[in-house]
C-alpha cells in the first residue's frame, strides 16, 4: 500500500499523464497520402553534426538520431511523403502527423496523440481550425497556426496550439533539410 501511494505521489510530482490516441497511425497515413496503394518507410539516419544542426535550429532531437517518412506511392507515382513528429510539452508529449505533397508544401497536419490532461485543450484547438492554417505552407515558411486562432481560443488551447506549431516547424525543417 505504501508502494502504490508514493507512486501516486511520484506520478502527481512529475505531472505525468497517460497518453490517449486521438487518430490511428494508419488512418493518418491514408488521410495524408490520399491515393496511395503502397507505403514505404524511409529511415535517414543523422550524424551526429545533423542531429545537432536539426536540434540548434527546431530544438528537437529524433529518437535514436533516426527521421523516419512514409512515402506514399500510387503504382510508381509519388503521392506525397508523411511525417511523425513528436513534441514534449509540460502537459506530456504530443505526436502530430504532416503530410507533404509531391510538390513539397504542406498537404495537412493531424494530431495523432495526446494526453489525457491535453485532450481537451488540443480538442479545443483543433476545433478553433488549427490545422487549416497549415495546408499550402511551403518548407520556409513559419507556421502560424497558433496566432491564427489565440483571440478564439482559452488560454491553455492556445498553449497547446503552439506547441502544435512546434511540432509542424520541425517537421518542416527536418524534409525540407534531409529528406531527398
């Protein structure tokens, strides 16, 4: 009893929060490579001076120093390539889903998890029109998600809106800088 109540006391200490799946990984993969009958995993290993370039510029590491894409394809036809990033926040981590056109813009964005403390805020967000604001950006540009819709949202959808933002910046930079 002692053991379960210090880990109660542990778990509440590290503000830790189970995470919820908020859309599968495959169903995200189908609504951002629309078209694709195949799908291909394409890991790129950095070296130890990419991994530190990528963390200077987004401050973001890879796990393992490893970005993996998924590449959509229709018989050999490219349909556009997907991005799994994730981002730890106070509230615990989220994942967010980019996916990217041939053409190499932004096709769409999907949060894929959560916690089960930032749910509700994210649902908030997203519900506000979020990722509309991230369709058409181009690999310089700057998301602007989270100012799009900060006066319609609360404090902490806002909040986490950026950290969403976050999310969408690092995948940017990561295609736009390895992916070839």
């Amino acid at each position: 009893m002692r053991q379960l109540l210090a880990s109660a006391v542990a778990a509440a200490l590290l503000h830790i929060s189970p995470t919820v799946i908020l859309v599968k990984r495959p169903e995200a993969v189908q609504q951002l490579l629309p078209g694709a009958d195949r799908f291909l995993a394409r890991e790129l290993h950095l070296s130890a001076h990419d991994a530190h370039r990528l963390h200077e510029v987004v401050d973001w590491s890879p796990e393992d120093g490893v970005l993996t894409f998924f590449v959509g394809k229709d018989g050999g036809k490219d349909v556009g390539t997907l991005e799994f990033v994730r981002v730890d926040t106070p509230h615990g981590p989220l994942e967010v889903a980019v996916g990217f056109t041939p053409e190499r813009t932004v096709r769409g964005v999907i949060v894929t998890k959560a916690t089960v403390e930032s749910k509700p805020w994210v649902l908030a967000a997203l519900q506000a029109g979020l990722t509309e604001h991230y369709r058409g950006l181009k690999l310089a540009d700057a998301p602007g998600g989270a100012a799009a819709i900060k006066k319609r949202v609360a404090d902490l959808p806002a909040y986490m809106a950026q950290e969403v933002d976050k999310g969408v910046a690092r995948a940017l930079v990561a295609y736009r800088d390895f992916y070839r």
